[in-house]
C-alpha cells in the first residue's frame, strides 16, 4: 500500500495516510487489535508500547517521530485493516 508520513502539527507524532481513498469499517476491524476505544470513526489501540489511533479513512497517528518505526507499524496494521 501505498501512504505518506506527515509530522503532527504541535505533537511528537506522524501520521501517515494512504494514497489512494479508503474507508474503512472500524467496528468490524476491532476485534483485530487491543482496542482502548471503539468508535465507527476512529480505534484507539495499544500496540506494543504505544496508543495509536487509526480512523475510517485510512488514516493512522503513531507517537513517535521516527519515520521507518513509523512505516512499519503502518504497514502491518495496513495488512489487517485493508
């Protein structure tokens, strides 16, 4: 799949999104992950040691600055979710 990373705007995170439009069915998805939050429009999940958010149109916000940490959680979530 292909995405682009983004720095949040004030946080020390990135958010990467996917290139082509997406929209996704979260509440189905849920049961994939260690959901802290179950909402149609976004998850919040523990993923290792983290809170990532991951919201219908694809969009996932990872709290770290490091763009191949980054990438490779995107991609694996990716692998589920898409």
């Amino acid at each position: 799949m292909d995405f682009e990373i983004r720095k949040c705007k004030g946080k020390a995170a990135l958010t990467i999104n996917p290139k082509k439009k997406v929209r996704i069915d979260l509440l189905e998805k849920a049961k994939e992950f260690d959901c802290l939050v179950e909402t149609p429009v976004m998850l919040i999940i523990k993923y290792e040691d983290m809170i990532i958010n991951i919201y219908e149109n694809g969009k996932v916000r990872v709290p770290t600055l490091d763009e191949e940490k980054a990438k490779k959680i995107a991609e694996e979530i990716y692998k589920v979710i898409l």
